[in-house]
C-alpha cells in the first residue's frame, strides 16, 4: 500500500515538475485594448494603426532576425518606385552641361534628345520613389522627385506600372502628393515621428542608384532629430539617420520598429554623391500636415508671427540680464502684424510657447508655421527683467512684395529664388546680416544655375559685373534677361568669393 502511495506521489510530482519545464520556457505579451483598431481618416482612407512588432518578445538571434524580416515584409508592398519625364527645349548649351547633371545622377536621369522646330528637344527622365498612404491611392514623396514633371509613373510592389497625378506640391518642406487611381494597394501605417528618440532602429527602403534596385531595404539607427540649417528646404526639422539612403531613395519611407512610417527620406549629406553615413527624412508627423493640407485644399497654410528673430547667445543673455542663454530675441516686429497686435516689443526674449520652452529660432518658426491662422497663442517673454505672458492671434503668411505669378516666372526663368538679405536668413544659412544685401534661398536641381554650381544661401555679390546694393538693383538687372542670355554672377560663400556663369 505504502509502496502504491509512493508511485502516486512520484507520478504527481513529475507532472507538476514536466508542467514547470515546460511553461517557463514560453512568454506571454498582451495587447493592449483596442490595439489592432485602425482609423479612418476624413478625408482619405489612411491606416493609423500599424502590426505590434515591438511588443515581440525576442529569445534568440533568430528572433531578432526575424523581427526585421516581418518589419520589411510589412512595410515593403506599401513602397512605389516613381518614374517622371520632363521635356525641355535647348537653344543654348552651357558650357557646363559637358560636365554632367548632379540631379541626373541622383536620380538616374537617363535623357533622350530630338531636334525640334525652336531647337534642341531633350527628355529628361526621373527616377524617385514613394510610399502608399492610403488604400484608395494616396502618395507621399518629396516635391524634388515630381517637381515640373510632365508625366509621372508608379510601379507597384507587384510590378504594375500605373500613371499618377499630382495633388499638391509645398516646396518649402519639399513634400509632394500624387494619386493613382488604383484600390488595391496596401497603405503603410503613419507614426508619431515627435515619439521617435535618438538610437531607435529603423528602415529605409526605396530604389537606390536605379530601377533594378528597386524596393532595397537598409537598417540603421536615429542618429539625430530636429536637424536645420541643413539649406535643404526653408522648414527644416530633419531626422538624421544612418540607415544607408543612396541617389533614387527620395520620398521613400522610414520606418520604425513598428513597421511605422516615421518619415520621408529626402537627401544625404556626402562628399562623394554616395552614402557616408548621413541621410535626412521629414518628420511623418509634418508629411503629414502637409499631406492633409494639400488633399484637402491644394496648398499649405502657414501660421505668421511678424517678427524677426535670432538666437539668444550668453553675451546677448548677460546684457538682457537673464539667468541663462535661452529662448530667441525679437528683432524687429512687422507693422500691422499679429506681434504688434499682440504687444510684442524689440528686445523682448519668447520664453515659452503655449507653456512649451522654446529652444531656437529654428524650432519657434516651425512651430508657429504649423499652427493654423486664427489661432491664439500664448507667449511667455522676459522684458527689462520680468516675465510676462501675452495672447496672440496668429494670422496667415501675407504675399510676398513681388506677386507670386512674377516671382514664379523669374524663378522659372534664372533657375533659382533669392530675397533680401534678413536676420531670419542670416540665421538660416549661418551668414553676418552685412554679408551682402541678396541670398540664394533656393536652387532648381535641373536647372543651369546648379549645374554651374550654384547653392542655398550663397550671396549675391555682383551680378552682370555690376556690384548689387539692394535687393531692387537686383531684380532690376535680372529682370532685363531673357532665356538664352548668359548671367554672370559673383557669389560670397564662407570666406570665399566664387564667380558662376551660365544661360538662363
């Protein structure tokens, strides 16, 4: 009986023991509630909600492999390759078009030359790429890809080649919109690019160096956030990464471990023209801004202050008599504008924004571009040794002095976009305010100006061989041109004066 006893206790005892060794080798992860839920946009059918790879637990090196190979398979089928074409008629040939086209490079812009009636015919073809947002055929991709192209083509992860339109285009964060008039493809879910930190992994995919490298897949880390200054675009709040980007990655997406779209590559920084470690890609949350602007409007509507602003140093800190170097100086305050209305005065240091520290210059005209006109925001200052908080009503970007239509026609026409010489651009490109009286803020990649090698935030020292005084002479001198003509330009960069020659 005893020894019965004992055969039962063993039995129950082995069980118990089995059961152990095997459940603790397994592990449990719990989704939180209402995890897969996916929302739907008003206005287009975007996916907000992406699959829970971050809550995987990993073992083994096998597990982490596999993490980044269910992230890739995820993200993959959402990514188009884009192909455009441009034609351009040719009465002159710049001396410097035998050297080649960087932007052909980038791009992988093969050309095809006819000759025509008016002269010389040339077919410049683009090669970019893109990421699905939304089933019903929303893209996103930089505006460089799609910017004057005269046709645009996706291919599909599934190789179908279909045309796409343009939405909507916005320059100054180089962020473009393009839709196909296909159902079935797979929308890539959009993140939280501001949740995003310093040392998370991510993925690029796009097609680098070409179509028959299409849907590459590198992996890196967020090197850095809020990257400005950087004379890519005039807002600039860049994600840097050394996820290897290469030439034709433009307008992919970044995405995080999540299998998340946290940005859109945009461009490298290389001696070389090849990867060395260092890519940018907009933040997901303002391509997404921009995105919803675009779809629902056909343009962007910004937020406007009316003050120029820089930087508070410790010197500049010391004569204000504040504790320590932060927030930014107002420099002068626009007549007429919400600053004024609201009682802001030169001098005064912006502490805070709406109860948020504000760091720079950089991050105060970004945030004040993305809130909508109308709105009121609260300002905490420091004046003659008190804080103060003011209200003030934002209101909407007033036009330029020269009318847009005009400005377009001359930047179609130089190839490039310059404005008088201010603290905000000084502060943008790193120049002294008395540097020269007209800046270089932005350059047409296919046009003669870059090829000749012309860049953001070079000033305009002479043009024509006559010294620039003001901003006026220098639309008057170049205002007299005509496609054909050749300018001649003498540019200060850094220390340097450098001389640019090219027809327009």
């Amino acid at each position: 009986m005893n020894k019965k006893k004992l055969s039962y206790l063993f039995l129950v005892f082995a069980g118990v023991a089995i059961g152990w060794l095997v459940f603790s080798n397994l592990e449990f992860t719990f989704p939180a509630k209402d995890e897969s839920k996916v929302a739907v946009s008003n206005h287009i059918n975007m996916a907000s909600a992406a699959n829970t790879f971050q809550d995987k637990p990993i073992r083994t090196l096998k597990d982490f492999n596999e993490a980044f190979v269910q992230i890739a398979e995820s993200a993959t089928p959402s990514v188009v390759t884009i192909f455009t074409e441009k034609t351009v008629n040719r009465r002159f040939i710049s001396p410097f078009d035998f050297f080649g086209s960087p932007f052909d490079d980038f791009f992988e812009r093969p050309r095809r030359r006819e000759e025509g009636a008016n002269g010389r015919k040339e077919v410049l073809r683009g090669l970019g790429s893109g990421v699905v947002v939304s089933s019903d055929g929303y893209i996103l991709t930089n505006n460089h890809v799609v910017d004057k192209a005269d046709s645009i083509y996706i291919r599909t992860h599934d190789n179908k080649k279909v045309q796409a339109k343009v939405i909507g285009t916005d320059p100054k964060t180089d962020i473009a919109v393009i839709k196909v008039e296909v159902k079935d493809l797979k929308p890539i879910a959009i993140g939280d690019s501001d949740a995003l930190r310093v040392g998370e992994w991510v993925i690029a995919i796009g097609s680098p160096l070409g179509e028959n490298l299409a849907r590459t897949v590198t992996q890196g880390i967020v090197s850095a956030k809020g990257r400005a200054n950087v004379g890519l675009a005039d807002y600039e709040d860049f994600i840097q990464t050394d996820a290897a980007i290469n030439p034709g990655n433009s307008g992919g997406p970044l995405v995080n471990i999540n299998g998340e779209l946290v940005g859109i590559n945009t461009a490298i920084a290389s001696r070389t023209g090849g990867f060395q470690g260092i890519g940018f890609a907009v933040p997901s949350n303002m391509a997404r801004q921009i995105m919803q602007s675009l779809i629902k409007t056909g343009k962007v509507t910004r937020g406007w202050l009316g003050v120029t602003i820089q930087d508070v140093d410790e010197n500049i800190a010391k004569g204000l008599k504040l504790k320590k170097a932060e927030g930014v100086l107002v420099g002068t305050v626009v007549e007429k504008s919400p600053a004024e209305a609201g009682g802001l005065k030169t001098g005064d240091v912006i502490i805070e924004m709406n109860g948020k520290k504000v760091k720079d210059t950089i991050e105060l005209r970004n945030t004040v571009a993305r809130t909508s006109p109308g709105t009121v925001v609260k300002l905490t200052i420091w004046r003659d040794g008190t804080m103060k908080t003011l209200s003030v009503k934002l209101d909407q970007i007033p036009d330029q002095p020269v009318a847009a239509e005009q400005q377009q026609e001359m930047s179609d026409l130089l190839g490039f976009t310059a404005a008088p010489m201010s603290s905000e651009l000084a502060s943008r490109y790193r120049l002294q305010t008395d540097a020269g009286k007209v800046v270089v803020t932005d350059v047409d990649p296919a046009g003669n100006a870059y090829r000749a090698g012309l860049r953001n935030g070079d000033v305009v020292k002479a043009a024509n061989r006559k010294d620039i005084t003001s901003y006026k002479q220098f639309l008057s001198i170049v205002g007299k041109m005509k496609e054909g003509d050749l300018l001649f330009l003498l540019v200060k960069r850094g220390d340097s004066n450098v001389y640019f020659a090219f027809n327009l």
